[in-house]
C-alpha cells in the first residue's frame, strides 16, 4: 500500500498549476519551431517567432504566457493500492489549485454559476477527472484549459451512416468556424465514439499525448494523417493571418460505441497547450 | 482590395483616433498604437450596455477612443501588469454597435466579427485590430502604466486605462469592408 498526505498533494498540484502556466511543454515548443521552419507565409513566420519569443520570456521570467490561465482541469490515475492520509483527494486538490493561482499570479477565471456569473475568486472548484487503475501508482496532471479554443469546440452525435466523411467534414469545419479565436496554430483533440460525455472526454485526454506521437491503432493514426493535411489545407494558417500552419496536430482517440451511435466531440487547444504532471511511485 | 505583402511597415497610430486615421487603415496592414487604450470585456460590456440602457453616462467618454479586449493577470510585484493578451472579440459583438454609434474608434481583440459589426464599422468609421493571441507575456511590455476607471469589483474584467507604446496590431477590419482574415484565407487555401 501506497501512502501519500493530503498536504503533499496540495504542495505538488500548486506546482504543476504554476508551472503549466508558465513553462510550455518541450514537445509543444519543439513542434512551434517546426511550424517556424515550414511555414511559407512570412506574416505567419513572424507570428510563430514571436509566440516562441512569449514562451520563452514567459519562462525566463516565471510569469504566465498568456492572461487566460484557465480553468485548471485535472487529470488524475489513482492505483488501487494508493491511500490519501490526513486529508481527502478532492479537497487536496482544489486547495493545490487555491494555492497555486494565488502564489503564481494567475488569473481567477472561474464564476459561480454560469447564470449569476459572481467569481469564485480563487480559480476553484477544479474540474477533476478520477481514473481508478491497478497499482501503487498515482499519476496528476494539470491541464489550464483557457476558453478562447474551449468555447470553440463541438460534439455531434453523427448516424453510423454518415460515415468517415462527414466525420472529417465537422472536425474541418470546426477549426474553420473557430478561425483567430482557437488561438490557431491549434492541437485538435478528436474523440470518436463512445457515449455522448465518455467522447467529449476521450477528446480533451487526446490533447494531453505528446504532440509528435501517432494516433494509438492504425486507424486513427491514419485519420490524424489526414485530418492535419485537411485542417492544414483551410489557408487560417498562425492567428489567422494566413499560411500552411494552422494545427500543430490532430489526436484522435476512439472508444466503441451503440450500434445506433456515432458520437464524434472536437476539443480545440490553443498554441499554448499548457499541462504538467508529477507521478508519486 | 488585397492584403498588403507582409514586408509592410507598421504604421504608427496614436490615440485617440480621428475619421481620418480610421479611413487611411486598410484590413492586413500592420500597426503600432501608441496612447490611452481602455480594457473591457464580458462583464464590463454587459454593465456598460444596461447603463446606456437605462439611459445613463458610460464610465468614460468613448469618442476617438480605442477599447482592448483583455482581462489580464494579477501584477507581479516589480512589474506594471501581468499577462495581458487579447481575447476573442466575437463575444462583445452584440455590446459593440452602441458604442460605435458613441465614437468609439477602434477596438483591439482576436477573431472575427459579426456582420453587423463589420457594418457599424462602415457607418461610423471605426476599425477592429487584431493582436497578438495567446502572447500576454510579451505584450506586457508595451504597456507603460494602468489606472482604475470603473467596475473595480469586477476584478480583472474592470475597466482599466492603460498606456501602450508600440502596441503591435494588425487591421482586420476596416472601415471600408475590408476583412483581413477572409483576404488571407483566399490567399492561403489550397482547394
């Protein structure tokens, strides 16, 4: 058996808050210089340079790389032999969050109720996704998903008739209908299947994969292939301003789904796809 | 009309602006705003549109005047503002054609705009800038000072004045119908 404190839970998602907002990931950054190097349209070029020359002082200076820190979404795997002690899981968690947008400097983003819209004032509650798994492991990461690529994002429960096609269709025109306000160049995130929430949340997991691995069977992997080329194709190219780059990547994870169904969800990321994670063994 | 080539120079603009700085901006060309802008977004717009509603004064004169779509973070100690980035202009587009019909000039966010603000930027002579998304670090830096102008309890969606020197933009809507991303996606597509 396993033991973490409640207390080291909250010190550690503290960290991973602030780091995530300031620190882009070294996969993401790399594939921002590819972009840089293989973009043909120099307007686009320009752009690429400088969100690479914003995360690089974003670092240097540990402040945040963009004012929408997010709503912080974490993620956590929790081995069946990993006991919390002094504290539970979820309140842990959130007070890492309190901790960690206050101590960071980070925007408080989060309201009530989406109706009386009165700020909760300290970036709570998170949004927390438990997955149980064998083990003594516990894995957390934290993703600070800003709204301007969220509030674009779709989910469509397509008829198993509508077919490959269609799928490509809506995952296109999703990016194009988000156009500058995904903050393209976008991660696109592409849940196939499953049930109507269990594809909303397959596709934002698929935006936690390192952005240069392949979709996890050949079938996906080949729809990302052509997805990119496709999204690739719409000309929005880097904030819009036109060019070849308009998604870094495209992450497609499936699920099986009713005979009758075939929900497809697109969660669009933002350039700034900020996540970080620590693994307790 | 085309989007300027990309070895334009930025023009430098200050505010506030007149008719006449509004109607020599093209759509796709790149500026640099030097002067007064004022930040307001969701909430700050919503109070602002039921003021007018009711009939009465909004927080500032809005005439000549330039509106920055951003909420920025918390100021770290030894800095003059956090991050402090544009967010997507779309959602204020039902706030916007009062304020145009009021004088506001201009407008700095990200996105596109609703045709019935592209058409009140055509009747009232103003233009909509689009900024760097997603690079509140770096713009930090062209912004000089901020003083608190209204709806304090608003927290980051107050109504701020900031002073910017340099602020990089680029025209994306004009007021002659211009519209810089529909220019540069037929440019860039491939069919």
């Amino acid at each position: 058996m396993k033991e973490v404190s409640a207390a080291e839970i909250t010190a550690k998602v503290a960290e991973l808050c602030i780091r995530a907002c300031t620190v882009l990931p070294p996969d993401v950054v790399a594939a921002m210089e590819s972009a840089r190097d293989l973009e043909e349209s120099a307007l686009g070029r320009e752009v690429l340079s400088r969100l690479l020359e914003n995360a690089r002082l974003a670092a240097d200076e540990s402040i945040p790389m963009c004012q929408d820190t997010g709503l912080a979404v974490v993620f956590v795997e929790m081995g069946e032999d990993v006991r919390v002690n002094d504290g539970h899981l979820r309140d842990a968690i959130a007070e890492g969050v309190r901790e960690g947008y206050e101590r960071g400097y980070l925007r408080k983003s989060v309201v009530h109720s989406p109706l009386n819209r009165c700020n909760t004032g300290d970036n709570t509650p998170p949004v927390i996704c438990t997955e149980i798994v064998p083990g003594e492991t516990l894995k957390i990461t934290v993703a600070a998903k800003g709204a301007g690529s969220e509030n674009m994002s779709r989910l469509k429960m397509m008829a198993p008739a509508d077919g490959e096609a269609a799928v490509k269709q809506f995952v296109r025109e999703t990016v194009e209908r988000a156009g500058a306000s995904a903050c393209p160049p976008v991660v696109v995130g592409v849940g196939l299947g499953g049930s109507f929430e269990q594809c909303a949340l397959i596709a934002k997991k698929a935006l936690l994969r390192p952005l240069h691995d392949s979709g996890p069977h050949p079938e996906a992997a080949k729809l990302e292939a052509e997805l990119l080329d496709a999204i690739n194709s719409t000309g929005i190219g880097p904030m819009g301003v036109g060019g070849r780059i308009t998604a870094l990547a495209v992450k497609v994870e499936t699920a099986p789904c009713h005979i009758a169904s075939m929900p497809v969800a697109v969660n669009l990321q933002c350039h700034a796809a900020r996540h970080a994670e620590h693994t307790w063994e | 009309m085309s989007v300027p080539e990309p070895s334009e120079t930025p023009v430098s603009l200050t505010t506030p602006l007149s008719d006449e700085d509004v109607l020599a901006l093209r759509a796709g060309q790149p500026v640099l705003i030097t002067g007064a802008v004022y930040t307001a977004r969701d909430a700050a717009h919503q109070r602002m549109f039921e003021a007018l509603g009711r009939g009465e004064e909004l927080p500032f004169d809005v005439r000549g005047e330039v509106i920055y779509y951003v909420g920025p973070t918390p100021t770290p100690p030894g800095h003059v503002i956090g991050a402090a980035g544009p967010t997507s202009a779309g959602r204020m587009d039902r706030y916007t054609p009062p304020l145009l019909k009021r004088g506001m000039k201009g407008m700095i966010g990200k996105g596109p705009r609703s045709e019935e603000v592209r058409e009140a930027l055509k009747r009232h002579k103003a233009v909509y800038f689009g900024g760097l998304g997603g690079a509140g670090a770096l713009l930090a830096r062209q912004i000089t000072a901020v003083e608190m102008i209204a709806y304090e309890d608003l927290g980051t969606e107050a109504i701020r004045r900031l002073e910017v020197e340099q602020f990089p933009a680029v025209v994306i809507n004009d007021c002659h119908g211009g519209d810089a991303y529909a220019e540069a996606r037929a440019r860039w597509q491939r069919v």
